[in-house]
C-alpha cells in the first residue's frame, strides 16, 4: 500500500517530471505519454463475455458455449502486441522491476471504472523452482495495485503451484490444457468468496481456469481473472 501511494504522488507531483518509457519524452503519466498510451493495442469492445475472444456483438463465443472454462469471466484491456509485448518481456524476463508501476497501473487504469467487489486478489503462483530463477512473481506484482484499485484484501499464500509447468508460449491449445490441469493447489476453504486471479498475460486460458476450479472446489462463489493482456494461439 505504501508503494502505491508512493507512485501515486510521484504521478501528480506538477515537480518531478517523468520520461515516457517508450519514446523518451516528458510529462508521462505513470510512466507513459498520452501518444504512447493510444499506441497500446486495445481488445476489441465487442468480445465474449466469458473469454474475451472478440465476437460479433459480444456474443457467448462457440468454445465457451461447448465447454466453457472455469473462472466466470475474463477482463482484459489490451491486445498482446506492440508496443506492450515490449514491455511485458522486458519486464517478466528481463528483470526490469521499474516497469512494475508502468504496467500494473494500466490495468488498475482499466479496473477503477468497474463495480467489481472480491473479498480476495490473488496472483498465478509460480512454482518454487521458477520463483527462485526469476526472483519475483510478475503477477504478483501486479496483483498488488490492482487489490488497492480494488479496495480488496491482497493474497498471495492461499494457492501454491504444485510443480514447475512447461512453459505455456511453448505449447499449442490442447497441450496447455493438460500441461496445467493439476497443476495448483489451494491451502484453505474458499465458502462463499468472490476471488479475482490477477495475471500478465492469457492465452488459450488454461492456466486460469485450472487455478479457477481448484478455487471452486474449495467453495469459492465466483471467480474472475484479470490480465493485462490477450493472446491468441491457433485452436489445435
């Protein structure tokens, strides 16, 4: 909480001016100028309700009607493409935790508008092996400034991944199914709790909705996701 507030003041200080990240220029809010922020690929409005896959008139997309994933709903604000792929690379592999602010502030950007109300946000969990080589969770990162966007309770311990997955940008569709299918665990009753699962990227969705049903098998009421971004893979 202190570090939002932090970055915070930091954004509306009339003083301290910031260089966008991405053209260099000055007066950026959180990191970016408002250019920069129209070059960021946005997701279609017209998307499936439970997916976001872009449909024609927001409809229930076909996949979603014959078996639809777990978590209830997926909200996006953006399209995995230039210049965020960037951003997100250099951020989750690159090691540059500066970009932290920068991205987890434009999916709390896109989240203040919305009614939405969880007794709990919780970040994918990376395996211990995974946690260790990289040094931080990308999504726990942003998971934290979206639980404060929230005004929701930050949780980072009730669900553990059991073994380190294959890396899931490797596989096609069906195989990252079962890549994660067992893959979490959750370590207390979930009865009644609305629980947002905060990421960086999706895809095909599965390691969402794996982690969703495991959470719903522990009693959870809803479960929601929250990317920054929307990928999409072949449907083989």
């Amino acid at each position: 909480m202190l570090s939002n507030w932090l970055t915070h003041q930091i954004d509306n200080c009339p003083i301290i001016k910031q260089k966008c990240l991405l053209c260099g220029q000055a007066d950026s809010h959180r990191g970016l100028c408002s250019p920069c922020r129209d070059m960021l690929p946005m997701l279609p409005a017209e998307r499936c309700p439970r997916c976001a896959e872009p449909t024609p008139g927001g409809s229930l997309c076909g996949p979603c009607q014959r078996r639809p994933p777990h978590f209830d709903a997926l909200h996006v604000p953006y399209l995995f493409g230039y210049p965020l792929s960037g951003l997100l690379h250099a951020f989750k592999y690159g090691k540059r935790l500066q970009l932290a602010g920068v991205l987890s502030g434009l999916l709390s950007d896109f989240a203040a508008g919305q009614s939405r109300k969880y007794d709990f946000v919780i970040p994918v969990p990376l395996a211990n092996e995974r946690l260790a080589q990289r040094g931080f969770n990308q999504s726990g990162e942003l998971a934290k400034a979206f639980a404060g966007t929230m005004n929701s309770r930050f949780s980072d311990d009730l669900c553990w991944r059991k073994y380190n997955t294959l890396p899931q940008a490797s596989l096609a569709r069906a195989e990252r199914l079962r890549n994660v299918r067992h893959a979490f665990g959750v370590k207390r009753r979930c009865d009644g709790l609305c629980i947002a699962i905060v990421d960086d990227v999706a895809t095909s969705g599965a390691t969402l909705s794996s982690l969703a049903r495991e959470l719903k098998k522990q009693g959870a009421k809803r479960v929601d996701a929250w990317v920054l971004a929307r990928a999409f893979s072949p449907k083989t």
